[in-house]
C-alpha cells in the first residue's frame, strides 16, 4: 500500500495505474462502517483509493473540527489489511486555496433537515469532493447510506455536472445491539450508548409498523417520537429517495430519518424501505 500526502505524488503513481479505480472518501478513524466500503470497493475495481482529511469546510465554526476523532496510525493498518492500494491523506493546505470558485448544494435539498441544522455543510462536502473527484478520476465512489441526504446531494452533483463516475450507496452497518456506526459514537459514554439505542429502535419500530401495513407517516412519526423521549430530537422525517416529505410510505422509495441529540453529541440514523 502506497501511503501518499501530496496531490503531486498521487496524481503521478495513478498514472500507472491501468484499470478501474474505487475511491472511499473518509474524515478518518476508520470503523467498521468504513471497512464494509472499502471491501466493497476493493471487490468492485481494480484498485482502491481510500482518502482521510478532515474536511474544514464541512463544519461549522461551533462543530467539533477540532475534537473530531483522528487516528491516523489506526487509518494505515485497517487499509493495510483491507488491502487498499493507496491511502491519500493531504493536507488543508494543499487542498484549499485562497480565492477559489465556491460549490453550492441544491437549494431545496440542501436546506431541509441536517442542512437546516447545518447550513452550508453540503457545500463544504461537495466542495471536497469535486477536488477529490478531479484528483482520483474514480470509476465508482463509495458513500455508506447513514449519511442518506449526502448521497442524495452526491448524487445530484454527478447528474448535474455530468462528472464521469458512478456513485455507490453501501448498508448501514450496526453493532449487535442495533446502534448505527459512527465515528462520533467515541464520544458516548457507557449510559449515552444506551440511551443512542432509541435512535435505532424508533426506526426499527417504524419498520414493524409498515411490515403490518402502517403506511401514514404522520402516524409512524408520532409512534417513533414515543420511543425517542425524553431525547432531544432534532427531526424526524419520512421522505422519499429524491429527500421530498411523503405523507404515505411507498414502499421501494422510502426513507425514514431521525437525527437526535444524547448528551452533547447529535446522532443521525436512518432505514431504507
Ligand atoms: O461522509 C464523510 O465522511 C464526509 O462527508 C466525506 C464524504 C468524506 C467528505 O468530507
């Protein structure tokens, strides 16, 4: 595995690279939500680029950039054993520049639910990834599903520019008990995880309710906002996959989303029915 930090040297080694080419963009701290990309990527191509930088420009000035979790020594065992055939970790300085022309998120995608708390996140995320995009010139990119609005948004940017590659959507992947993995779940202590567990199990209610033929979104929202107290819930939201609210779940073009606060730490979770 090439361990590579300058776009110079990357680009140069993927010129000798002949085939295709999987691009797992991360922030890091690798769990194994991230693993279940990168072997997917690592099935799918011929060569896997796993990228980690802690995007700046996708945090807000009160988010937690400089608390979020880094492990870089860790990044380079999991994609050593993964066996990913380059591990590109650049630098802000490389990636950024003074006056540059700035992406906008769609409008109406952008602006509802973790876009409304987070104004101006998905620019940032599609400001990295246009870069990253350039850079790779990746045949597929692999997003996991927790992150469903940043796949949707991805995936309207690729349309929109007509961007040569095929975006990937992988599984949510969970502990045992049900919660979502994520990189902020390190700073759940024992009690939070426990309380975390409502997140997963208001969706997992919410899917029983369609199983029995509930398909009235407000009614499942209310059921699963039962389960969620005495959380801090910031939304909860069923829409379809193009992220427009649905007052009636259809199955195959659904997705049920729920983003809420334990402790200090916002969580998000959601399933695709
Ligand atoms: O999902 C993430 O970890 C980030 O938003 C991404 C896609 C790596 C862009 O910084």
């Amino acid at each position: 595995m090439q361990v590579i930090t300058t776009i110079c040297e990357l680009k140069e080694h993927l010129k000798t690279l002949q085939g295709s080419i999987g691009l797992v963009p991360t922030m890091g701290a690798l769990h194994k939500g991230h693993i279940s990309l990168i072997e997917k990527s690592v099935k799918e191509n011929d060569f896997t680029v796993v990228s980690v930088f802690v995007n700046p420009t996708q945090f807000l000035p009160n988010e937690d950039l400089d608390k979020y979790p880094r492990n870089e020594e860790g990044d380079k065992k999991v994609c050593e054993l993964c066996k990913v055939d380059v591990l590109f970790m650049p630098l802000a300085k490389e990636m950024y520049f003074e006056d540059e022309p700035l992406i906008k998120a769609p409008a109406k995608i952008a602006s509802i639910l973790e876009g409304a708390t987070r104004p101006g996140h998905f620019d940032g995320v599609l400001r990295v990834l246009n870069k990253f995009f350039n850079i790779v010139r990746p045949t597929r990119a692999y997003f996991g599903k927790k992150d469903a609005q940043q796949v949707a948004i991805v995936k309207n940017i690729v349309k929109t520019f007509f961007m040569p590659l095929e975006i990937v959507p992988c599984d949510i992947i969970r502990e045992a008990d049900g919660l979502a993995l994520s990189s902020r779940n390190v700073y759940l202590d024992e009690e939070q995880k426990l309380s975390a567990l409502k997140l997963s199990r208001s969706l997992l209610k919410a899917g029983n309710l369609i199983k029995s033929g509930e398909m009235d979104s407000n009614a499942i929202k209310l059921e699963m906002k039962k389960i969620l107290e005495p959380l801090k819930v910031d939304y909860v939201a069923i829409v379809d996959r193009e992220f427009r609210e649905v007052s009636k779940v259809e199955l195959e073009n659904t997705i049920i989303l729920v983003a809420a606060y334990v402790g200090n730490t916002r969580l998000i979770d959601n399933i695709w029915v």
